[in-house]
C-alpha cells in the first residue's frame, strides 16, 4: 500500500560555500575528513566522499555528518528561521 509523509522539521546548521570562505568553511567542518581539490571540495559522508562546488551548501546533519546541497535544492527544502 501507498502511503503520503511528510518530512519533520528539523532545523539544521548550513553554510554556503562561496570560494572565498576557506577559513569559515574549515572551521565548521571541524571534525570530519575533506579536502579542496582543483574540481571543488571533497567531503566524507555517510554515503561515502561527495563533491560541493562553489555556490553549494554544505549542511550539518542531526547526527553531526555533513553533506553537500545544490542550492536549488536547498532553496527549496530549507527556510531560513530568525537568528536575531
């Protein structure tokens, strides 16, 4: 049987990477093996080593792992809430 969910909000940490925020991307990926190479930067995921170019968004999951997002994407699965 077919069944409709609905995704939990959640909230989650995000920063985008713009080319010129190496030392703010470094710091939030504290913790977790990447590298910057000549075709972007190299993450290690839960799913193994995936590539973030410059304008992608790379997120912090709810267990502390962190991925990559295609902004589009992330424009349309993310909102962002009051920081103030």
């Amino acid at each position: 049987m077919i069944a409709r969910f609905r995704k939990l909000p959640i909230e989650v940490d995000a920063l985008q990477w713009q080319g010129d925020n190496a030392i703010e991307l470094a710091l939030f990926l504290r913790g977790v093996a990447w590298q910057f190479t000549h075709d972007g930067i190299h993450i290690d995921t839960l799913e193994g080593t995936m590539l973030a170019n410059v304008g992608d968004w790379i997120i912090k999951g709810l267990m502390g792992e962190f991925y990559p997002c295609k902004p589009d994407i992330f424009q349309l699965t993310y909102e962002e809430i009051d920081n103030g």
